[in-house]
C-alpha cells in the first residue's frame, strides 16, 4: 500500500495516497466533475510529444535547441503582476534559469556542514550574472519547523529538503511573491548520481562474473552503512 511505498522511497509514487479512497491526480491530468450524472472522470489534457530521434542532430543543434526551449519556458512563467525571485543553488539548473529570467531577486540558503553548503557556489553564479542575492544559514535548531511544515504539505515527503525549502520561501516572501526554481532538471538531464550509477552499472556488468561475485561483490557488502545524504526515513 501506499504506506510501505512512502516508507520505501520517501514519497508516494502514483495516485496513491495515505487516505482510504483519496488519490491524487496524475501529473497532465485533469479531472471533469459532472454533477448531473453525478460523476468524476480524470484524463490526461497533455503528453510528452514524440520529438525526432536523437542522432538526426549534431551536438551543437541539440545545444541551441534547448537553449531556446529553456529561454521560452521561462520567459513563460515570467508573465506576473506581482515580483518575481528566483531560488539559486549555484548548479547548473538553478543558474541557467536565472541566467534566462535576467535581473530578478534571488535566494540561497545554505548549511553549517560545509559537505553540504552551496552558498560560495551561488554567489558566484549571482556575482557573474549580476543579480541581487539574498541568503541565510540553515541552523540546527530546525526541529521546531516539523509541526509548521505539516501544515503546508498535502502528501508527506521524506526528504531533507523540505526544511531549506520551506526556509528560503520565507526568506524570500519578504521581498517578492512569486519565485522560481530549477527543480526537474537533474530528472530530464540525468543529474543525480543515480542516473550515473545506471552507467557504470553496464559497464560493471561487463566484467567477469567469477570477478564480480566472488571479490567485488563480498567486498562491499562488508562496507558498512552510512548516513550520508540519507533521507530522514532511511
């Protein structure tokens, strides 16, 4: 059920939720109520166009066409009557958004741990651009948000993030009221070391199998486990 797919990857995948007889809408769906009848039907109002395959273009022309794609995107999302921000990592998607958006106020907010801190990082991405930037220090002392954040959330997350996230919206509500963000680039250009593990993965899957069971194999399964960049779940 949901709650062991929520314990297993710290999201609820799908339509399903933690409530009996609630789902939620799958993403380019839309549902039409009709209350004559009375009844609820849901279908999807777009899909992901069939582009041409991949090798029909040079690198250089798969380059300009995202560059423009991208450019168009945001310029979309800037039509307001109300300030705009941005959130600024200082990765490559956060930074090409603002790069695209041009002038507009951004936000960071960044860690004690500096494993984790991306503050050097988006200021120098802010500096380069010549933005405003606004930023603050994650404290330990977070706890105290979890109770204010089960406010605002519909579904639970198990990810970290949720607190920054919820911070840096507060940092930066006092200044504007509408902001973007880069999330969904890692999952459209393979960001994640995930994605890159698949890679490797195919290439590991090449050695000798008498290699990879009886030495790689035992090997790191005596590795012992690490918290790091754990979810709160895990």
């Amino acid at each position: 059920g949901a709650l062991n797919e929520f314990l297993t990857w710290e999201y609820v995948p799908g339509e399903g939720t933690l409530f009996r007889s609630i789902r939620k809408l799958l993403p380019g769906h839309l549902l039409e109520i009709d209350l004559q009848q009375p009844a609820c039907l849901s279908r999807p109002y777009w899909e992901l166009p069939r582009e041409t395959a991949a090798d029909t273009l040079s690198d250089s022309e798969w380059e300009e066409r995202v560059d423009e794609q991208l450019r168009r995107s945001v310029q979309q999302q800037l039509v307001s009557d109300v300030p705009l921000g941005a959130f600024l990592s200082g990765g490559v998607d956060s930074s090409l958004m603002v790069a695209a958006m041009g002038g507009v106020q951004t936000f960071s907010i960044g860690f004690e741990d500096t494993s984790y801190n991306e503050l050097p990082w988006a200021r120098r991405v802010a500096d380069y651009l010549g933005v405003p930037h606004a930023q603050e220090i994650l404290r330990p002392d977070i706890g105290g948000l979890f109770y204010r954040l089960l406010e605002h959330m519909d579904d639970p997350i198990g990810d970290f993030s949720i607190f920054p996230t919820y911070l840096i919206s507060q940092l930066a509500r006092a200044q504007v009221k509408v902001v973007l963000s880069g999330d969904g680039g890692d999952e459209l250009f393979g960001g994640y070391e995930a994605y890159q593990a698949q890679q490797l993965a195919a290439i590991y899957h090449k050695l000798p199998a008498t290699l990879r069971k009886g030495v790689m194999e035992p090997l790191v399964a005596a590795l012992p486990p690490q918290a790091q960049k754990k979810g709160l779940i895990n």
